[in-house]
C-alpha cells in the first residue's frame, strides 16, 4: 500500500439537505480570501494562492504544521471526541460491545493519575522476557515475540500479498529497527543532523535513567552503536522504490543458509507462523549484516537495544517522564514543535489510531452525508474516463502497449466511502490500563495481519477507516481507496462547491492522483491483475524511462531550504502522480457547464478557480524543522512543490495567469514534463 496525504473534499450536504428558509446567505470565496495578491501567480503560485490564510493563520506552536489537512482533522477530531465522550458516559454499556471498548479505552487514557501510578508495569512481561535472553537463539525469538506487540525491533515483518502472485499472501522481511527511522539520521554530516544526532544519544540515556538503569550513559552509546550498525547496511528511501530489487523470494532453508547465526525455523513461529515453506526477502545484504551482528555485538547491547525499542515504541502511553522526553525528541527537536497537544486531543487520536475500525460505525451513521459515496464516484469515473482518452491520444505509446494499458485502467477498482463489511473485532478486550489497552489492540492487529497466511486474498478489505483523512493506491489489487471523510473542505461546510472546487480537489488531488499511481515508475510495473509483471515494449518503457528522469530533475532542482533540495528520485512517484492528477482533473473539468460557460466568480474565471482549487488542496505551511525532516524521510514533496512543479508543465496555467518568459514560474517548452 502507498499512503498518500492529499486533500479531499467536498461538503456535500448541501446536496442533500432541504432549505426551510428563503433568506439568502452570503458566504466568502475562500479561493479569492486565501490569496496573497502582493504576489505574483506566475513568480509563485502556492505563496499567491494560499499566502493569505498563512498570514492570518500562524501554525501553532503544539503542530507541525498548518493548512487545510489541520483543519479538516481537527474536524474529524471534534467528530471523534463526541464519540469518545458519549461511548466514556454509557454507564449501561455491556461489556464487551463497541459501546464499552470505545469508552474505556478513551477514559483509560484521560486518567493521568492511574497512568502515572502504574509507571512500566505494562511492559513488565515483556522486559522480564528481554532480561531472560541468555544467547543469539533467545534473542532472536524475543525479538520475534516482540513484533507481535507492535514493537518493530531489528527487522521490519509483515504478511502482505506476494507482489509477483497478488492472489497469495507472503511473508515479507524488510529492513528496520532505526529508532531514527531513515538510515542518514546516523550519517549525514550537515549541522541539523548532528544536533539531531546528538540529541538522539542524550534521548536515550534519559530513557534508561527513567527506566531505572544504574549505567544510562554506557547504555546508550551500547543502543547507538547498534543502530548505527544497522543503518549502516539499509538502503536510502530512493533504493526501496525499486520493487524488481527489493523483491527476493527464497525458501526458509535458503534464508537460514544465507544467514546461519539466526534460527527461522525458530524464530517464525515466534513471530506467529507456525510452518512456511517460501519468504520474500527486502534486503538481503541487511539479514546479512544482522547475522553478523547477532554473533559480533555483546548480549547485554541487544538486551539494552530491545529494552529501549520496547518503552520507546510505547513511551506516548506511559508515565508523562517518560512522553515528555519523547516529545522532546521526537517533536521538538526532529519537528520543531514546541508544546504538546491538549491532552484530550492526544487520547482521542491514539483511540480513533486503535479503535478506528469500531470508531468508523459510528462515523458513517452520524456523519457522513446520505448521497456523497455516490457523488464521489460519479467523479472518479469521470476522471476514469478522461484518462482513457488521453491514453488513447498518446503520441509517445504504441498501439500494443496502449491496449495493455487500458486494459489495466479499466480493471481499476474503486472503493469509495466505507467497507461494506467490518473487521471483527469482539476478542479485543478494553480495561482501565491506558498502555495495556494499547497494547491488546495492538497484539490483535498483528495476530488479525498474521491469521491472514495461508488463506485467499480478500480484496474487499480496506487498509483505512471512513475517518481516514488520506487515501491510497494498492498496486496489489490495482485498487484506489478514498474515504468517507474526504467530502469535508474548509469554508464550504453546508453547501456545495462549483465544479472548479470539485475537479480541482477531488478530481485532480485525490482520483487522478491515485489512478495515475498504477501508472507512475512504481505502479507501471504491476499488470491489470496487480502481478508484478512487465506490460510494456521495450521501446515504450525506454520512453517511459527517460520522461521520468525529467521529472527527476525537475523536482531535484527545487531548494525547499538553503542547501537542502527536493530528493526527486525518492519523490518521483508522488510528483508523476500529481501531474497526472491535476492534467486529469482539469480535462474533466472541461466537460462541466461552468468551464464551457466562462463565467467568473469572485472574479475568477473558470480555469483560473480551477488551479487555485487545486492549490488549495496543497494549502500547507511547514515549520523548518519539520520541513527538513520531511525532504529526508517522505517519498512526498513538500506542498509548495506539489503546487508550482506540476502546473508549471501545464500551458492552460499559463494562459490562466500570464505567465511568461522571465517569470519565476516559466519552463521553456524543452523542459516542460507531459507523461500521461
């Protein structure tokens, strides 16, 4: 599954709701009062579409940032805590229903004083598991019985579908275990990283003072060394996108021969699998080094590292010590943010994160408008259509490919909404122990991924719940998902938007986005039945190849900050999707009344509200340091150039905003990227 965060939409209710008054309601254009007119549309687009509500809208100091996706989550969240509360005063509620599990899990994490009390009892099993490990065999299943809480120690695991046998569910080992998620944290030598770096030790040793260690100094060098270890033998983010190269399927013999200090036929079944004949393996040269680690590093360096993982992975649910040096680490210092949320809004987000699916019942009854799943995919077939013509009118494609092509378009499925179905969830069991109800959810997310080996793919199943504010595509099941609370967009709450808006935003950032992923240097590579499975002709894909590095080096070009630059390899795919989605959305919007009618509103033509309604969908602001963070760690561009990089390559942008040579926003015709 490829996540990603993009702006969806329309407040649909409108559409629904019969007015009992006559009274006319005057409502501002947000697209004409979010603009900075002191700056020029050509020079910058995203400063000029959006500039205005930055400067009326600081970003807090307890976020990241701030923009439309804050907005309509802190929506969501308003929605989520009516649920929460109401669920916490059912005093009637059986025990055991939806009902209690909501309720309890919400007022198991307001009650700070029962959280403070209870200190690392929750994780006392596990740490007394970690300190029985005598030698490489028990650290290896204690590293397996640690997944199975949620916990990711020394390895990434999961059982997905078999990317070149998409009806088959497989094993999946990936490279993992870096406390600071992406392998350059531990290398680059730039001073951001190496106050980073150094901030990270001092996190660790405060770890295991709090956590009761008489040697907290000596213990984090110990973790350190480890992950640098570790990180050493990872690829970079753009590596992973290779899906030829990170897909090495061998038997559990082949696994064990190639890594002979480290039992699979032991440690599998601590992980849950109790027989498996094949495995695909991300990263070899990673087991590789982790078999050597295992043998080279001291037993008591691991028994630390695995202590660390285990309280860092949970530190959010336990004593406010222990979350205030995570917050300290992981937010202020790698973020930027400066003070923590509400403690109201943190529990609500942490139960909707764990009880989402159950949370989502109740969404869809009480909130979502009758009629929207329907108008939504009226819209995606729109854009489905569109997409079908422009494949058909290609000039670089041959007739052969074209074909397989549409093929794979037309198998497209869309899942719109909410499931028709939902995930069953009645063994979970909600107490009064905040860390301890995170950790049952926990444990049953991973048996519920695990019980799925050996059984039929179920194409039905969604990865996201209905107040998912985010969408995706599964190149797996040639899939796009785009949830319920996609209908929402700031300042159209009880009517509808024109169709500017709607093809802008839904039709541009969220359906021509998420279908363009089955054709962007990833998803290409998957066929109509989502097998990994090469569809082209060596001469179109050769084609294909060279109009991706263009899009490479354009985006490679953008300074997000002073000697930081957009990594155009690791983002490549997003930013193919982007350009397809906003070329998509605007032919659809062409087809619509409005657009054949040329009338202004707020004195913006047709095409004009069109770009600035994509633009909106963009409207993020970023604090520096998570800005920073992001170029690093993101396969996604910053939002500025999510704005400028696609539509500078569209000529109908230019004629919407004159923009001509010697304009900041000017590509000559030679540089400009048409892919799809």
């Amino acid at each position: 599954m490829r996540t990603i965060h993009k702006l969806s939409l329309i407040a649909l209710s409108a559409a629904f709701i019969t007015s009992c008054t006559k009274k006319e309601t005057t409502f501002s254009d947000p697209l004409a009062t979010n603009r900075d007119t002191t700056v020029n549309p050509s020079d910058d687009f995203f400063l000029y579409a959006n500039g205005g509500w930055f400067k009326k809208n600081p970003i807090p100091d307890s976020e990241r940032s701030n923009g439309i996706f804050r907005t309509i989550q802190d929506t969501i969240n308003a929605q989520v805590k009516s649920i929460c509360e109401n669920a916490a005063k059912d005093s009637k509620a059986p025990k055991g229903s939806n009902q209690q599990k909501i309720g309890s899990f919400y007022a198991s994490g307001m009650d700070t004083i029962a959280i403070e009390k209870a200190g690392l009892t929750p994780l006392a099993d596990p740490l007394k598991r970690i300190d029985a490990i005598t030698d490489a065999s028990s650290l290896m299943t204690t590293i397996g019985y640690l997944h199975t809480l949620g916990a990711n120690p020394s390895f990434a695991f999961g059982v997905n579908q078999d990317d070149k046998i998409s009806t088959k569910y497989a094993l999946i080992f990936y490279q993992g275990g870096l406390g600071m998620g992406n392998r350059d944290y531990y290398f680059n030598t730039d001073k951001e990283t190496v106050t980073i770096r150094t901030e990270y030790l001092k996190y660790i040793e405060e770890l295991a003072k709090l956590s009761g260690s008489a040697t907290a100094s000596q213990d984090a060098a110990a973790i350190m060394q480890l992950e640098t270890g570790l990180a050493k033998a990872s690829r970079k983010l753009e590596a992973l996108r290779d899906p030829i190269k990170n897909y090495n399927k061998m038997s559990v013999a082949q696994f064990s021969v190639a890594t002979p200090n480290i039992n699979w036929v032991q440690v599998l079944p601590s992980l849950g699998i109790a027989k498996a004949d094949t495995l695909i393996v991300g990263q070899p040269e990673f087991f590789a080094a982790l078999n050597d680690m295992v043998k080279s590093y001291p037993i008591e360096s691991w028994k630390k590292y695995l202590k660390f993982n285990l309280i860092n992975t949970n530190a959010s649910y336990l004593n406010k010590s222990i979350g205030d040096q995570n917050f300290h680490f992981y937010a202020t210092v790698m973020s930027g943010v400066a003070k923590q949320k509400p403690r109201w809004k943190k529990v609500v987000e942490q139960t909707n994160g764990s009880l989402g699916e159950l949370i989502g019942e109740v969404y869809v009854k009480d909130y979502l408008p009758k009629g929207s799943k329907e108008k939504l995919i009226e819209i995606g077939k729109n854009i489905n259509a569109v997409y079908a013509d422009h494949i058909k009118k290609l000039d670089w494609m041959s007739e052969a490919t074209k074909k397989k092509a549409l093929l794979k378009l037309s198998k497209i499925i869309m899942k719109v909404g909410y499931p028709d179905k939902w995930k069953d969830m009645s063994s979970v069991s909600i107490g009064s122990s905040y860390c301890a109800n995170v950790l049952e959810v926990d444990k049953w997310k991973y048996n519920y991924m695990v019980s799925k080996f050996g059984k039929p793919v179920d194409r039905t199943e969604w990865s996201m719940t209905p107040q998912t504010y985010n969408a995706y595509y599964n190149p797996s099941n040639n899939e796009i998902v785009v949830p319920a609370c996609n209908i929402l967009v700031p300042g159209f709450e009880g009517r509808l938007p024109d169709d500017a808006i709607l093809y802008g935003i839904i039709g541009g950032s969220v359906f021509g986005h998420e279908i363009t992923h089955g054709f962007d240097d990833q998803g290409s590579q998957y066929d109509e039945n989502g097998n990994l499975n090469n569809w082209w002709t060596a001469e179109d894909l050769t084609k294909f190849t060279e109009k991706t590095k263009r899009i490479v080096a354009q985006f490679n070009s953008f300074e997000a900050l002073p000697g930081k630059f957009v990594n155009g390899d690791a983002t490549q795919g997003e930013n193919i999707a982007d350009l397809g989605g906003v070329v998509m959305g605007l032919e659809a919007f062409k087809k619509t009344e409005q657009y054949k009618s040329g009338e202004k509103i707020s004195g913006l033509t047709p095409l004009q509200r069109y770009f600035l309604g994509y633009a909106y969908a963009w409207m993020v602001n970023i604090k520096n340091e998570s800005l920073a963070q992001q170029i690093m760690t993101d396969v996604h561009a910053p939002a500025k150039y999510r704005i400028n990089g696609p539509v500078a390559n569209m000529p109908e942008f230019y004629n919407a905003f004159n923009v001509k040579p010697g304009n900041k926003m000017y590509q000559p015709d030679s540089l400009r990227v048409v892919i799809w």
